[in-house]
C-alpha cells in the first residue's frame, strides 16, 4: 500500500528529475500543497454529487441503491435498509491493460 507521504516523496522526485540548482527546484511543500488541493476539489465534488472523469486514469461515478428489507442473522429479524449513495469507480481501459501486462509501459525521453 502506498500512502500519501510515499505518494508525495515520488511525485516531487519525478518533478525534481534533472533539475541541478536549489531555485530549479520544486520544494516537496509545493508538491504537497497541490497535491491536497487536488484531493479535497476530488472530496467536494463527490460531496456535491458530481461524476468526476479523469481521462487517461477512470471515472468516479454516483449510483443510487434503493431501499431494501435485509435480514439480520443476529437478532433474528427483518430490517429496513434506506435508499443511499454509492461511488462506483470505472478504472480506463488504458490503465486496466497495463494492470493486466497486455500493454508496455513506454517512458519517452523528452
């Protein structure tokens, strides 16, 4: 599992690549800084019920589950469970053929 200091820590490595001097470079704060800004403009837009689509990576998607009657096993009785809200993430097509090795991964030197 990769967590967000690792997740930082790569990006500003990826940023920093051939830069040699102390102004050329990106400051992990700055990295960090956009990189929070991104996820909490991502948390807001799910909290308003937006679809969120990022080309290239997938798609957030809200899905409503209607109201149902479950049984609950413990207690032996039957309950009422609300319609709610749901996320359903549908990862590219692009990405999903690298997960599954159909298609290389080319890093192009600029």
């Amino acid at each position: 599992m990769v967590r967000k200091e690792e997740l930082l820590r790569r990006v500003w490595e990826k940023v920093n690549i051939g830069k040699t001097g102390y102004k050329d470079r990106i400051k992990q704060v700055e990295v960090e800084l956009v990189i929070n800004e991104f996820l909490n403009e991502l948390a807001q837009c799910m909290i308003n019920n937006e679809d969120i689509s990022l080309r290239g990576f997938g798609n957030f998607v809200f899905n409503k589950r209607m109201g149902r009657i479950a049984f609950d096993s413990i207690r032996r009785q039957k309950m009422r469970l609300p319609e709610r809200r749901v996320i359903k993430f549908n990862i590219s097509k692009e990405v999903d053929k690298h997960i599954r090795g159909e298609k290389r991964f080319e890093v192009v030197d600029e």
